[in-house]
C-alpha cells in the first residue's frame, strides 16, 4: 500500500484516495473505511485523513454523511472551471484570428511589396530568435502576424487586427500557460513555410497554411 512521504500531509494523502477512487478501488456511492483504517494505509495521523477528506468534498468526490459516514459522489475531480472557461475564450480568439488572418494571409501573397517581404523575413528572423520566457515569444509572434496582415494593404484588416491585439496576446499566452501549443521545431518549420509561400507569392498555399496551422491550434484545445 502507497504511503505518503512529502509534505503538505493532507494535500499527498487527498491525491492519494484520489488515485484509489480512480483505480475503481471504490465504486461510485460505495462508503469508504474510517480514519483510524485508511490513517495506517496512508500513513497519517486521523486529522491528516479528515483534512484530504475535506479537500476531496470540496472537489465533489466525496460526501460526508452524518452518523453514516464517507461516500464516493464522484470517480474523478471536474476539471477545474477556470481552465474551462480560459480554453473556450482562447479558441474563440482563434476563430477570429482565422477570419482575419487566413484572408490578410491570402491578400499578403498578391501584394506584398519588396519592403514589406523583407520586414516579414525580419519579423521571422526575430521571432527565431526570441526570449524563451512565454511573453517574449508571444510578443515575437504577434510582430510577425502582424507584419503579414500590413503587407496586405488592407487598412481595415490592419486596423482590425491592432484592435484585437490585447486579446490576442493574452490568450495566446493563456494558451501556452494551459500547455496546449505545438512542439517547438513543428511551430517554426508552419511559420517559415507561410513565409515562404508569401514570398512565393502563391496565395491559396499561404491562405491554407495560415488556416490550417489555427486549425491546429483550436484542435489541441480540446
């Protein structure tokens, strides 16, 4: 039988009946043994049991029921509402980031002048070599969007895209903070090849590399 070795006790002794319940070692509604036989098990005190108890009923997987004693209500904790609700507005931006960006992307290919292929080859440049901590690279990133959408010469794309960049960026680094984001080298081989299918001038391949890379994005949300 697991025992705990680290502090804080009760927080190791709650994951430790968690991973119990989830191994269908309790079904659901089945009433778990006292304190004074899952303390020796856990090997902790009988407060350190009431304190996890207390914890995992806080979580909706157990219920204390007087004079009755522990029940299973749950064989898993929820997932926790805030990273819920942060997912669901980070794919939100991404949709609008695929009705600006996909099209500026596209637009980008037809006219981009020779200045504006050298300021998304810098962006890119830059972005390369950008700071790994999450603000840096995200910022690095929104440079480079940002360039693209310019050298497509549509000044409400433009404009609607500046307007947007507070949102944006948060979310992208709400997104990096919840762990859902590409392997490094896979995000960076996407990125140069929208740069180069802009360079090419080739505007359905930029359009659909743009999108396709949201795409993958707003996927690995869920």
């Amino acid at each position: 039988m697991a025992q705990v070795r680290r502090t804080p006790l009760a927080d190791q002794a709650a994951e430790l009946l968690l991973d119990r319940i989830r191994s269908g070692e309790w079904e659901l509604g089945a009433r778990l043994p006292g304190e004074t036989t899952l303390g020796p098990q856990l090997g902790v005190g009988r407060s350190t049991v009431r304190e996890a108890i207390r914890q995992l009923a806080g979580r909706g997987v157990l219920e204390s029921r007087q004079g009755a004693g522990v029940f299973v209500t749950a064989l898993d904790v929820a997932e926790e509402w805030g990273e819920v609700l942060r997912r669901a507005a980070v794919a939100s931006v991404i949709e609008a980031r695929i009705a600006i960006e996909a099209e500026a992307a596209s637009l980008a290919a037809e006219r981009r002048s020779p200045a504006a292929m050298r300021s998304i080859r810098r962006a890119f440049a830059d972005r390369r070599s950008a700071p790994e901590e999450i603000e840096g690279l995200v910022d690095a990133d929104m440079r480079l969007h940002r360039s693209i959408v310019a050298a497509a010469e549509n000044p409400v794309l433009l404009e609607l895209f500046d307007s947007f960049v507070p949102r944006l960026r948060q979310a992208m680094i709400d997104m990096l903070r919840l762990g859902r984001h590409l392997e490094a080298d896979a995000d960076d081989r996407i990125h140069a090849e929208l740069v180069e299918a802009i360079a090419r001038r080739d505007a359905e391949e930029a359009r659909a590399i743009s999108r396709a890379h949201l795409d993958g994005m707003r996927a690995g949300l869920r």
